[in-house]
C-alpha cells in the first residue's frame, strides 16, 4: 500500500520567494498533520484537518504560513513570503479514526532551505 | 510543564545490551501511547504501540505502561547497531488524534 506521499523532497529557494509543498495522505484516511521539525525545536505541529476541514491551526507561526486541505487525497502548505528562519524539514502524517488505535503515519518529509 | 517529556541522551549501549528508553506525560486521559524511531535525515517510523497496561512485546521490543505513573518506556534487547536512532515517544490524549511528541532520546549502539 501507498504510503504518505510528499513533495518536492527537497527546496531550495531565496527568502521572499513562495513555497509551496504537498502532500498525499494514505487513502481512507480522514486525518492528516502538518509538522515542523528544527534540532532546536524538534517536531512541531503546525496544523491538522480532519474530513478536510482545519481543526487545529494554532501551531502555525506566522500569516504568512497557510494550509488547505481542497479533497481528501491532497493538501498543501504555503509559505508566502519565505524567510531563512523557515528553513527545516517539514513533514505531513495522516492517520484514521477506526479501530481503538490511531497511529500516524508519516511522509519522507521536505527539507526546505531559506537563502 | 511539557506534555511530554523524554531523556535527550545520548544514551550509548553495548552491542547485545538491553538499552532502555523513559517517557513521562502529564495528560492523565491520555489513552494510547507510541513509539516512533527516527534515523538520521529519515522520517519517524512507528515502531510500537501500547494501550494497555502492562508488557507489549514484539520481538526484541518491549513496551511498558504504567498509566498510575504517568510513565511509558521502550525495552530494546540485543541491541544492534542499526538499532542506533532517535526515538519518539507520542501520546494520544483522546482528543481529537492529535499527539504530543516528546523530543526524542538519541540511542548509539557501539559494535
């Protein structure tokens, strides 16, 4: 089975510029998670959606980060514009609400770096 | 207070050693708890699970739970070097599938 799918796997690209990642959730699934992961900070989440609606955005750090989630087999994260401090590994997880365990699932992330 | 909260390390073992891993949490309705391993440059990797509480053993994996302590740990017998990685510790605290990750234990297995 296809896991969670993640692109581009790697960005690099001059601050002010708009980045624009993606991500692919496991089919059938109805949660999906956007995380941050920094040595300093480690994983942080940014925003989560389920059934496609935004439940949770309060880990997003600026206006100028946004995500949307249009269908359940895909989502993107924004940065518009980016600045150097963005740089990291931004990884999407996605999980189902069946069974008595709902363990998430993890993309091979995008590493993104701010000039 | 942090929800979660795990030893950085780095914590070295001997190949063959058991190397132990702790986590605490501080939400006392959190139901299930996870263990994730990270290699360097890689995504994290669920490992194991436990709801219950008590052992959960899946091959050279041992998770423990004790709910009563707030406290979650990760048993690795027979240590390998490729067992080498950060490790994860999540909580599920029932609202919502949103987990609290702690910042990860470094683990190094010298051959």
């Amino acid at each position: 089975d296809a896991g969670v799918i993640q692109s581009p796997r790697h960005e690099v690209t001059e601050m002010g510029q708009e980045v624009t990642l993606r991500c692919k959730p496991i089919s059938g699934h109805d949660y999906l998670f956007w995380y941050r992961q920094t040595m300093m900070r480690g994983l942080e989440l940014l925003i989560y959606f389920n059934n496609n609606v935004p439940i949770d955005d309060s880990g997003m750090p600026e206006d100028r980060f946004s995500a949307k989630m249009p269908n359940a087999s895909f989502s993107t994260l924004k940065i518009q514009p980016s600045e150097p401090r963005d740089s990291a590994v931004y990884f999407c997880a996605s999980s189902s609400h069946r069974g008595q365990v709902q363990p998430q699932h993890f993309g091979d992330g995008t590493r993104l770096s701010i000039l | 207070q942090k929800e979660v909260e795990q030893n950085s390390g780095p914590l070295s073992v001997p190949e063959g050693a058991i190397a132990s891993l702790n986590c605490t949490y501080s939400d006392r309705g959190s139901q299930s708890f996870f263990w994730y391993r990270q290699y360097s440059g890689k995504s994290p990797e669920l490992i194991m699970f436990i709801y219950s509480n008590g052992d959960k053993e899946d091959g050279r994996f041992t998770a423990q739970l004790n709910k009563a302590s707030q406290y979650v740990s990760l048993l690795i017998r027979d240590s390998q070097p490729s067992d080498s990685a950060t490790y994860l510790c999540a909580v599920d605290p029932n609202t919502g599938n949103q987990f609290y990750f702690g910042t990860g234990t470094s683990l190094t297995v010298i051959p």
